[in-house]
C-alpha cells in the first residue's frame, strides 16, 4: 500500500493523484523544480504547509520562476534559456 514516494516540492501532480503513476515526464518536472532552486536559491514552497503544497502542485500552481538578474554572476541568456527550458517542464 502506501501513498506517493518522493520529496513533495518535487513532485509531479501525476504522482500527487489518487493513482499516481510515475514516468519521465516526472522526473523532467522534477528536474525542473531543482534547476529552478538553483537559479532563485531557494527551496521550493518553502514554509509552506505540505498540505498547501500538494494542493498546489494538483491544482497546477507552480513556484516562482526565476527572472530576475539583478545581481546573478554568469550569462543572461543561458540562465533565460534555462528559465525557458523550466517553464517548458512543467
């Protein structure tokens, strides 16, 4: 038995369903999510009640997107092309 395995801030809604399945379409969400927590530096709902979250990811909100530059050391355009590639993720 059992419910859903995994992290819930990285979890695909899919896997959030009543009959999660799992596919890489999960783990590309997923590689999102981490590739966005390395731009913005932060964890992803963080603070957030996992109740809150999982509501959210289910209801197909997802966490701030990165794009601000402001102080960002590296190449603007790779980090927007990143950006991109996220939101294409989700």
């Amino acid at each position: 038995g059992g419910g859903p395995l995994g992290t819930l801030s990285y979890m695909p809604p899919e896997a959030l369903s009543a009959r999660p399945t799992y596919s890489e379409a999960g783990d590309l969400y997923a590689f999102g999510v981490m590739t966005n927590e390395v731009l913005l530096q932060e964890s992803p709902y963080r603070g957030v009640p996992d109740s809150i979250v999982h509501s959210e990811v289910v209801g197909g909100t997802r966490p701030p997107l990165f794009d601000d530059h402001d102080g960002y050391v590296g190449n603007a355009e790779a980090v927007d092309q990143l950006r991109d590639a996220v939101q294409r993720q989700w």
